[in-house]
C-alpha cells in the first residue's frame, strides 16, 4: 500500500521540522514527508532531504506554488510566519493561501497551526490593552485566529500552540545578568501559569493527530508541555546552570517600551497570557499532548539537552 502524503509547510522551521522528524522517524511507515519550502537548495532544506523527505518549492504568497505542493497529498500541515514580516494583514492573507490551496487540492486532514484571538478577551474597545495597528490587541496571535474560519471549512483540526521553550535561544529570551552580576529571567505575567512546550514537540503532536486521523478533524485542540509560572521556570533555569537565576516580573506596560521591533505586540501578548492564564492552560491539556505525544518533554528535560544553546553571559570574575 503507499505511504500518505503529508505535505509540510515551513518544513525547515522548528514546528513543522519537528513534524518531518517525526514521519520519517516512525517504524510503521504510515506516511511519507512533503518537505515545503521556499529554497529546496538551503542546507535545512538538504538536511531533510538527506533523512528521506520529499522537498518541494512553495511560497505562501504563490497560492499556485502551493496548489502544485499539495497536489496528491492526504494530509497538509499549514503555518505561518509572522517575525519574518511583522505584518498581520499579510499573516491572515498567507494563511488563506494555504486553506484554499489545501481545499483545491482535496486535502483529506489539515492541521492548521493558529493561536486565539485575544480581541474575544479584550475587545478593540477595551483600554486595558493598547489597540495595535488599528485592528488587533495581540497581532501575531489574532491574525492566524482572522484565517480559522477558512480552515473551518476544511476537514481540518485546529492546533492550538504554546509559548516556545526554543525563545530562549532565538529569540533573545534567556537569563541576563543584572548590574551586579546576577543572572534574571524575565517574563510580564506576574505569578501565572503559561503553557509552554518545545517547538519540536508541536510537530510530533502533529504527528500523533495526523495518525489519530478522523478522531480529531472537525476540532480546535491546544498542546503544552508544561504550564509553568516565572519563578518555577527560574528555579529549573537555576538547577539546570547550577547558578541561581531570580525571575524578574516587569508589568506589560514597561515591557511594552522597551523598544526592540515587536515590544508591543509581545507585551500585550504576555498581558493576555498573564490575565487569562486559567482559560489558556484550560485549553492545553498535558494529559492531551502526551497521548499524542508519549516523548512529550518536560522544561527540565528539553533544558538539559539545550543549555549549550542558551546565550549566557560568564560569570564575571570577582577581585
């Protein structure tokens, strides 16, 4: 019998890499991965060909390119990629892209790879939280959440996704050392619980829902590691680099001024993680991602075998 196909947007990125792992990694042979990428020539794009994949050029602004991608394919597992741009109206048009060229080509399982929409918690009104470009509270997250509705009419499951441990490393997120030498990890969401995961776990859920078939099209479910506060990531963060690391809340308000390109947007988003916190966790159930995912990994678990990658500063030497 042939393999299924399961076409994999963003193949070379942490979600949907984890997903082209996971397929090629399986013993049974249930499927077979369509590694979508824009540059089939890049070393990831050569990497995942070396391990077995399928690489095939895709463009989410060429909804054509993703016609011919996922011609033929069973499954289709569709992301998008907001830090690359900043735009939301381009996030929410890339995601269309890819439901109406998942729909074209009959796709019998789409995994849609989407977040909530913070406007349903904070409406544009509301000036708990700044309005930002006109339209959203929280851009990266509401623009994937405009494009749920044209996955809605696919047979489709919607994957609700978590913060990534893997911002530590990429995305300037880890422990710094304060003026006197301590190291400080630091998040705005007070004493609350945040749903976190390692980014290459969401592809081998992915994996376990595309293998669960038709038990879960048709539904919206979330996957998490762990759901932990500031101070129990700071006290892991500490045993693991064996120096002790404090956990510095900063309010969203402060943090929404730091200036870097996407403070606000990442201030309001901590804002609503941290105001929410009991509705999101609620939504990401641990019992959930480990049955799709028995290898799910734990925050100690994923740090000892990434620390190496954390950007941290030496210890500075004492006179």
């Amino acid at each position: 019998m042939a393999k299924k196909i399961i076409a994999v947007a963003g193949a070379t990125g942490s979600q949907g890499g984890g997903l082209v792992r996971a397929i090629l990694a399986d013993p049974s042979g249930e499927f077979t991965a369509r590694a979508l990428t824009r540059n089939v020539n890049s070393d990831k794009a050569k990497t995942l060909a070396n391990l077995g994949a399928d690489g095939v050029a895709a463009d989410l602004d060429d909804i054509e390119s993703l016609k011919r991608a996922f011609k033929d394919a069973y499954g289709a597992f569709c992301i998008t990629f907001f830090w690359e741009h900043c735009s939301p109206v381009k996030e929410t048009d890339q995601a269309r892209n890819l439901a109406r060229a998942a729909q074209h080509a009959g796709v019998q399982h789409v995994i849609w790879s989407t977040l909530e929409d913070s406007r349903k918690s904070v409406p544009l009104h509301d000036d708990r939280m700044p309005t930002l470009q006109g339209n959203y509270k929280v851009p990266h997250l509401d623009a994937k959440a405009d494009a749920d509705d044209d996955f809605r009419k696919l047979p489709s499951t919607l994957l609700l996704t978590s913060f990534y441990w893997d911002n530590l490393i990429n995305f300037g997120m880890g422990p710094k050392r304060d003026a006197e030498g301590k190291l400080a990890f630091t998040l705005p969401i007070a004493d609350a619980k945040m749903p976190s995961i390692a980014a290459e776990d969401i592809g081998k859920c992915s994996h376990g829902i595309f293998k669960r078939g038709p038990e879960y099209i048709g539904k919206t479910v979330g996957i998490a590691g762990e759901h932990l506060t500031g101070h129990q990531t700071a006290a892991t963060l500490s045993e693991t680099i064996g120096e002790e690391v404090g956990y510095n809340y900063v309010p969203p308000e402060i943090y929404r001024t730091f200036g870097f390109p996407g403070a606000e947007d990442l201030g309001n988003m901590f804002q609503f993680f941290r105001d929410f916190s009991d509705d999101l966790c609620a939504a990401r159930s641990l019992e959930f991602s480990r049955g799709v995912n028995p290898g799910l990994q734990t925050f100690r678990a994923w740090l000892k075998e990434n620390l190496a990658r954390i950007p941290l500063e030496p210890k500075r030497a004492t006179a």
